[in-house]
C-alpha cells in the first residue's frame, strides 16, 4: 500500500472529520493558527495499491498503512481502503470521482506557507541530510504541532507482473520514499524561528534529478497547518 504526494503545491461525496474543526477565531485542537490563506498551498495525499511484485521495502510499506490507520481514526472511517485520497489531512474520497475529488480540494482550508530555508547536503554517498530553518508563521500553544520531512520521488515506472493492474506500465509520480519528523513544537509565536535536521538513508539507483522535499506541520489529528516544498540542488 504504498502512498504519494500528488498535485499538493498548485494553486460527488466526500467525508471530513466530525470536530477538531478551525472555528472562526482559527483554533483547533488547542493549536491557535493564523486565519486560512487562499495562497497557502494544499497537501493532497493518496493511498494506493498497485499489486505489483516489485514493491517497496516491507517498513516502508507498514509506515504507510499506519498513517493511512490513523485517518481511519481521526476521520471516522469504517476500514482502510485504497485508493483513498486525504487532502489537509481533514476530508478523504475515493479519487475516482473527478468531480468530487476536485470538489474536496476546492472546498480545503489553506494556510499560509512556512517561511523555511532547507540547507540540503548528502554527507556519503548513501545518505541525505536535510536541515530546515525558519518559522512556521502560526502560533503554537498547548498540544502542539510536529513538522515532518517526506522525500518524494518522480518519474517512476512499474511493470506489474501480479494483481488487477498484470501486465500493465504504471507512472507515477509524487512517490514518498522516506519520511521522517524533524522536530516537536509547542508555545511557539508565529515568527519564532525553529531548526532541524533529518537524515535519509538513500536507495539503489538514487537521481536527484526525480526528487524534491517536502515539508509540512500537523497536528495530533495529522490535520495539517502548512506545507512547503524544496528541490534538491544541482550539485548534491
């Protein structure tokens, strides 16, 4: 069940969480964020199963459909299901409804971006290491907010030699790879500025080339509060 970022950083039925909703004043959850901005990009998250052989690693596989679990909770959901699409981390749909997929993005909550700086350097030839500096621009209080790090991946091409998709060629892009927290915030103002790093362990075959970064803050709900995204430089 593997999990991608897809369509997140442009400008039917579907289901939203029941409470842990911004109110008027834009508090949620005991985390105070500034009011929704209509330039703020949106986090679109899809679940999919392809059944391929060719997967990818078994942790990697299980970190993925323990998230997916947790929407399942938070969003009030009978099972896991795939392909499922979460937008901000606040409303899901089955994605195969263009109207109504379009109709959930449309209607999602935007938050301005982060004001980070990524300081990105590959120490050894096997491993990333991303540093994030800056500040979130929404203030913290109570249970906090953490700010995680996804290393997504373009251009992939799998031929499935099992399941509903045999024989078939499947692109796919916004492929998250890894995916790591980069640091816990709480009692924070809007322009205090944070710092972290995240180290990758990179795989065979690794092209800076397909890969961006993306970094995004959530609450304990995993609804998500801004997003910024970071190509890799050409010299890594």
């Amino acid at each position: 069940m593997g999990r991608r970022l897809f369509g997140c950083f442009g400008k039917g039925s579907s289901s939203s969480s029941s409470g842990n909703e911004v109110d008027g004043n834009g508090k949620t959850n005991d985390t105070v964020v500034e009011e929704a901005a209509p330039e703020g990009p949106i986090m679109v998250e899809l679940f999919s199963s392809q059944g391929c052989a060719t997967s990818s690693a078994a942790e990697l596989l299980f970190q993925w459909t323990v998230r997916q679990k947790a929407y399942v909770e938070t969003l009030n959901l009978d099972t896991m299901f795939t392909p499922q699409v979460v937008v901000q981390g606040r409303a899901q749909c089955v994605p195969n409804d263009e109207d109504v997929l379009l109709s959930t993005i449309a209607t999602a909550p935007r938050f301005p971006a982060p004001s980070f700086q990524a300081d990105i350097q590959r120490p050894t030839s096997e491993t990333l290491q991303v540093t994030i500096t800056g500040a979130l621009r929404f203030k913290v209080e109570d249970n906090g907010v953490r700010v995680m790090v996804a290393l997504y991946e373009n251009g992939l091409v799998n031929d499935c030699s099992a399941g509903e998709n045999k024989g078939k060629v499947l692109s796919n892009d916004f492929v998250v790879r890894k995916f790591e927290k980069l640091c816990n915030v709480e009692d924070t103002s809007a322009k205090k500025t944070i710092s972290g790093t995240v180290t990758f362990s990179l795989w065979d075959n690794f092209n800076h080339n397909k890969c961006a970064i993306a970094v995004f803050a959530e609450n304990s709900s995993h609804q998500i509060f801004g997003s910024q995204k970071f190509q890799l430089p050409d010299d890594i």
